[in-house]
C-alpha cells in the first residue's frame, strides 16, 4: 500500500492537528473528514482538499478509505470505532480510548477479534524526551525501575475549550499513566485526594487537583500531581515532568523549557515548539512522529506502540484515581489480560 487514504472523524482541536498533519504526509492522503457540525466539517474539507461526509458511521465504513482517526469528544469513541474495526479499517483513537472501561474494552477486544490494528493515540509516547526515557529502561541503563514522580497540572485557561465536558482522569490522568505503565510495568494500588474549589469560582463544576501515591506490581512505588487550576501567565502551558528512579540512576524530563521566548504588548506568549509545531507548513514534534507511525501501521511496515490494550489500562488507572478519591480508601486493580497481537 503506497498511498492509504484516511478519513478523520472529529474536527475538534486534536481532530484539526490530525487533519492537517495526514494531509502534510508524503505517505498518506487524507481522504475524508467527518463532523456532525456540517459548517465546520465543510470548511476543513475544503481547507484541506477532502471529501466531507456528514455521519461519522459512513465515514468510518466507506469502502475507499484504508484508516480511520477517531478524534470526538471519548463518550462519542465507541460506535465510529467499532464501525471502522467492523469495517476492517487500520483505526487510530485519540485519548482516552473511551469514557468508561468498559467502553474502552469493547473497542480492545472487537480489534482483537478483527485482527485489525489500533493505534491507541498517547502523544507523549512519540515525544522524544519520553521516548528517550522508555529506552534507557529498556536498555538497563538505570536498573530496575525504583520509583516515580511525575506532574501534569494545566491552567484554568483550559476549561475555555473544555467548558466542563471532561475530566481530569480522562484529560491529563490518561497521560500520566499510560507513561507509568511504559516505565515501570502494570499498576498495583491507587490511592488519591482531590480539591475544588479555584474552577468552581470561575464558574466550572469540575475538579482542581489530584496527588495520586501508586504501587506497581513489581514492587517499586510512585506519585503523581494531575490539575488544571494554575493561573494563565504560568509559563510552558503549566507544569510538567516525570522522574523515574533506578537502581543505578536517575532519568528526568522537565517538559516547561522550551528554548523559545515570545513576548508581545500584554505579555509571554507560549509557543508549542514540541507537540506540533508546523514548519513550511509541514506538522512535525511529536504529532509529526505520531501520524507518520499509524501511517506504516496502516501500510503493515510496524505495529502500534501504543495499543488498544494500553489505552483500556489507561482509562482503567485514572478512573481507579477518581474512584480512590471519592471513597478515600485505596483501590487494588486486577493485573490486565495478556496483550493482543494487534
């Protein structure tokens, strides 16, 4: 397969970063865009040289398509999913895999049936500071892996977009451990506790903050700091970071320094120079490894990094944070299945 073609469904923040890195690609075409939002999917068809189709289901079906992206809002994951799965469809899902495990679930073990692949789309996997960790453990360069610090806290900027649809279990949690289980194995306990209270006086029911303590079923423990409460001139679109300690030593990513400063009239400005900055118009960070890594999934060249068993563990860990939240007692979660091929 020299040139699949792909259809994205969704076209939300993440559905237009995928849309116009796949239509930059060499080695793919976008071929369709889907939004139950006729007006915005017509315009980003139109942007991006594809067909638009109104209904997610056809889209995700359609005999002239090779791969799917699934970019909705997570309760909306399942049913474009399963119909591109069903379809036989390579099928990449933006994280979370789905709202609930159990949904989650349905989309691992319908692939597996299938024997179709999925690319469960955790970002962070393909940013090189994250991937440079996984490999140094890999390789043994810090023995075996002792402990865990990670923090993910956003700023209250982010319910601008959000507007309360999601959590953060769903939103941030999911990065943090799907990148604990890359490093130190399957989770073994969650315990967490919660505040409210800064969102709230900004007029979002949600919640502020999560510190998270996890054990690992290998014996090595963790901590984790998930939010989105920060004020909106923190610099490096908040605060973020993993520690991972060894035996023998210590791997360290500190993701705020970006090496580029942008001040106007009203103060610094972020700039992503990391996830997807587009150069000459082209998508390239991290979304740019992504995208060119489901390309030669769907051209059978490699399988997924990231599976749609890791996204169902993902899902499971952060909902567990929620769950250990709200009874104030630590959750104990059963080892998962062993992993699919695809």
């Amino acid at each position: 397969m020299s040139q699949p073609r792909v259809a994205v469904i969704g076209l939300g923040f993440m559905g237009q970063r995928w849309s116009r890195a796949i239509a930059g690609h060499h080695g793919a075409e976008l071929a369709v865009i889907s939004d139950v939002r006729t007006e915005v999917g017509e315009r980003g068809a139109k942007e991006l040289d594809a067909e638009f189709v109104l209904d997610p289901l056809e889209a995700a079906s359609r005999a002239d398509v090779d791969a799917v992206v699934v970019c909705t809002p997570e309760h909306l994951h399942v049913e474009a999913a399963l119909a591109a799965l069903d379809a036989g469809k390579t099928l990449a899902v933006e994280k979370p895999l789905a709202h609930t495990v159990s949904a989650a679930e349905r989309i691992r073990d319908r692939a597996h049936q299938a024997g179709v692949a999925v690319l469960a789309a955790h970002v962070l996997r393909f940013e090189p500071r994250y991937a440079a960790v996984q490999q140094a453990i890999e390789r043994d360069e810090i023995g075996a892996v002792q402990a865990i610090r990670s923090e993910r806290i956003g700023l209250v900027a982010d319910q601008d977009i959000l507007q309360g649809r999601t959590s953060l279990a769903l939103y941030y949690g999911v990065h943090e451990f799907d990148l604990v289980r890359w490093y130190a194995g399957e989770v073994a306990t969650v315990w967490a506790a919660r505040s409210r209270g800064v969102l709230a006086a900004h007029g979002h029911d949600v919640e502020d903050l999560y510190s998270v303590g996890l054990t690992f079923a290998h014996g090595g423990h963790g901590t984790a700091m998930i939010g989105w409460s920060l004020p909106p001139r923190v610099p490096g679109f908040g605060l973020a970071g993993f520690t991972v300690i060894g035996e023998r030593g210590v791997l360290q990513v500190t993701q705020g320094a970006t090496g580029f400063i942008r001040t106007l009239a009203d103060g610094p400005s972020d700039v992503d120079v990391h996830y997807a900055p587009e150069v000459h118009g082209t998508t390239y960070g991290a979304l740019g490894i992504e995208v060119d890594h489901f390309v030669r999934c769907v051209r059978g060249e490699t399988d997924p990094v990231c599976t749609a068993g890791d996204g169902v563990e993902a899902v499971r860990i952060a909902l567990a944070m929620e769950q250990a939240a709200d009874s104030g007692a630590t959750v104990t979660l059963e080892a998962p299945p062993p992993p699919a091929t695809r």
